[in-house]
C-alpha cells in the first residue's frame, strides 16, 4: 500500500529479533493509520551514549553510505526512534545527499524545518498517546484533567507525552532515563528535563541536582512504585513485567497508556486485563508519529508546506479512525472468540484455544485493520484449524 516505512534505532541492545518484532508491529501499526505505508524499522547496534557531536555524524554518514541503496522516496522511508532525533537524521540526509546527488526530501521523515521536515512531527508520538488515552478515559466517563500520572523515558516520546499531558491538567509525577528515575510531586518542570535531555545532553539525575523538590533513585524499576492514576510507559519494550503490573494495579492505577513499543509483557497485558484496568495498545496508541511522517512524506510529494493547523486538522481525522478501528478490532476479536497472542517476535491467533490455521491466519492478518474481518464469520469451524 506504499513505501516501507518506520524507524532507525541505535540503541547496544539492536539485534535482528529485535528489529523484526519492530517492523512486525510497524505493520500493523501503519495498517491502522489508513495511510499509504507499509511497514520495516531498521537500526544498529551503535551506542550514541556519550558520544561528541562529531563522533555520531560520522557513524550517520558511514551507516548511511550503505542504507542509501537500500532507501528511497517510494521504496523505504526511515524515521527516528531510540537513539535517533533531529540531529541523526540531519546527518543522515546530508550523506543521502551528498551520495545521491538529488533534493529527494521524501526519503527520510522527522527532518528540521528548514529542508522538508513538517511542523507537529517531533510532537507527534507524545501528544498522539495522551489524545488516545484521553479518547479511552473519556469512553469510560472520566478524563486526564486532574489526574496524577507517571511517565517513563526521558526521550521525545516521553517529553511530549508530558507536555500534552500537563497541557490538558495531569500532575506527571516521575519520568526516568536507563539510569534511574526522579520523583517532583511539585510536578515535573519540563523545561528544566528538555534543557538536561534535549539541550545539554546529560543524565536525569541533573534534575534533582538542580529542583529541590524532586528525588533522584538509582535503577529505573522502582519508578513502577510510584503512585499514580494512570501510567504511560515511553522507554522501551518489555519495560512492565507481571511483578510491575501488579504494583501498578496495588497502587490503584486504573489506566496504562503503552507509549513505547510493546511495553509491557504479555503477562503484564492480561494481568491489567483481567484488573479491570484500562488499556492503550502502542499499535494504536503511539501510532501518532508514524502517521505524522506519512503527511511530512505528503509535503514533500507536493513541495508544500502546510501550518501545523492544516497538519493537525489531517492528524485529527486520522486520529478518529485508529480508536474506532481499535475499538472494533479488540471487541469483534472477542466477540468471535480468536486471541492474539504475542510471545517475544511470535505472534499466534488462537481460536477456541487451537491455533488458527494458517490461511485463516494470513487472512486475518492482512484485514486486521479493516471491517472486513466480519467475512471470518461465514467459515466453517473445520477451516479454522489446520
Ligand atoms: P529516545 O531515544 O528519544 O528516548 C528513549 C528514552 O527511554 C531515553 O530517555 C532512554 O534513556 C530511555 N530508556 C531506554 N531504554 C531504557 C530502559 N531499559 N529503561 C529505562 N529507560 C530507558 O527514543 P524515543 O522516545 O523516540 O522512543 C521511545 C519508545 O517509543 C521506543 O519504544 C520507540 O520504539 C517508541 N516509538 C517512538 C516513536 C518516535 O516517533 N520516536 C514512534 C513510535 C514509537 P537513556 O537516555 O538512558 O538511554
């Protein structure tokens, strides 16, 4: 349905099992945005951390003098994601362009203003969870105004969640890096993280150096231990355990917004489930970005530049579909009796306990996101099972 598209990471822990659970929910996730994109992530194992300005543009250009054959306006577009920001893929296109010899501006998304980035991308992962979860709290008659919330991460995903959060009224109590993690019950100061994380490029732990009212703890668990109404993990996958889950509901959190990508383990997800809490899948709910890159790729097809209200207007449409399509996916699965299982890069489609046959399977698969999946009905029980 249209070029690859998803993020590079840079992160010690990319590995290739990694990189395919990552493209594997890409594609879910991008089928849920009705946009023209298809889905891949890539990355490498290169540690950013603690790297000079000049020591990361020259592994983006190496890693881009042999990405560029692989890449191209309509064949595979990146993005950011771990370790990867503005400053990455300004190195990167650079290279591209150097290499290329062309203004092929739709290549990469996530680009500075200047040369065919678009105006609410870096926003957009961050204020996308918060409006999902917004959407989720309101269809259970209640709202973020006014809610304490904890955030993890301290990257973009996490200092726009925060943003968007405070915006609408929450108190966001603690956010953590892969160090430790602060706690402000003044409210987290997000100028002062932005200028530790964006600006100066320094460890969380600066924050309560410089805020009187916030603690700095060691390990980045314990901030699972902080009370909070609604929680929205922004770090990275796997960053809930079953032990998590239950602190989290012990502490009466009644709604867990999945900002990163597969945050919480499947043991996590159903625990939650079976607690009653309310939850926003990351396919759906950090799929803000992604859609957002796609109207950056838009832009540059045109040669235009749209204001960030004629962006978020496309966003806002956008934005209704995925929660319908969510909702609708979730209960018709359920409805029908089918389980989606997700166990590390296996996925399973389990029905009446058996696991579905794989025709059935690939066909489920591709109308996941769809209304379509209704045609499912009209199988006999013995097709459903190899
Ligand atoms: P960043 O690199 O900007 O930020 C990641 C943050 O998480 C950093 O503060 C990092 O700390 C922290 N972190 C990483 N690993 C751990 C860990 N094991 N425990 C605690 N904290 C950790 O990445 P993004 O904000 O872009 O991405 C965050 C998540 O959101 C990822 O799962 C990504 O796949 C997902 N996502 C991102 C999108 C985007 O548009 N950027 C779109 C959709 C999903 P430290 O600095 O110490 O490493």
């Amino acid at each position: 349905i249209g070029p690859y598209k998803g993020g590079l990471r840079f992160h010690p822990s990319v590995n290739l099992s990694i990189i395919k659970f990552l493209g594997f929910e890409q594609i879910f996730k991008n089928s849920l945005t009705g946009l023209p994109i298809g889905g891949g992530k890539g990355g490498s194992d290169f540690d950013p951390k603690g790297k000079s300005d000049n020591e990361i543009m020259k592994f983006c250009q190496s890693f881009m003098t042999e990405l560029y054959r692989h890449i191209g306006p309509n064949v595979d577009v990146p993005a950011g994601d771990i370790g990867v920001g503005g400053r990455e893929i300004g190195y990167l296109y650079g290279q591209y362009k150097r290499i290329r010899n062309a203004n092929d501006q739709g290549v990469l998304t996530g680009k500075g203003l200047t040369y065919g980035g678009s105006l609410a991308r870096t926003q957009a992962t961050g204020f996308g969870i918060i409006y999902f979860v917004e959407e989720m709290l309101k269809e259970a008659g209640k709202t973020i105004n006014g809610q304490t919330v904890v955030i993890s991460g301290a990257g973009n995903v996490a200092i726009y969640a925060v943003k968007k959060a405070q915006e609408l009224g929450a108190k966001v109590v603690a956010m953590c890096d892969s160090s430790g993690y602060i706690v402000d019950e003044d409210g987290i100061d997000l100028p002062l993280v932005q200028q530790i994380k964006e600006i100066e490029r320094k460890r969380i732990k600066e924050y309560a150096v410089r805020k009187p009212s916030a603690k700095y703890f060691e390990g980045n668990k314990g901030i699972w231990t902080v009370k909070a109404d609604v929680v929205i993990p922004c770090a990275t996958q796997n960053e809930i355990d079953l032990n998590d889950a239950k602190i989290i509901v012990e502490n009466g959190t009644f709604a867990v917004g999945e900002g990163a990508n597969m945050p919480c383990t499947n043991e996590a997800v159903e625990y939650f489930l079976e607690k009653g809490v309310l939850l926003a899948p990351a396919k759906a709910a950090n799929a803000g970005g992604v859609a957002t890159s796609a109207l950056e790729m838009s832009q540059n097809s045109m040669r235009l530049s749209w204001t960030f209200e004629e962006v978020d207007e496309k966003y806002d449409n956008y934005k209704q579909r995925v929660h319908r399509k969510n909702f609708y996916l979730r209960n018709g699965l359920q409805e029908m009796g089918f389980k989606y299982v997700e166990k590390d890069v296996k996925y399973e489609m389990l029905y009446v306990g058996k696991k579905l046959s794989s025709k059935v399977y690939d066909e489920l698969m591709v109308a996941y996101a769809g209304p379509v999946y209704h045609k499912f009905r009209d199988y006999q029980a013995d097709e459903l099972i190899d």
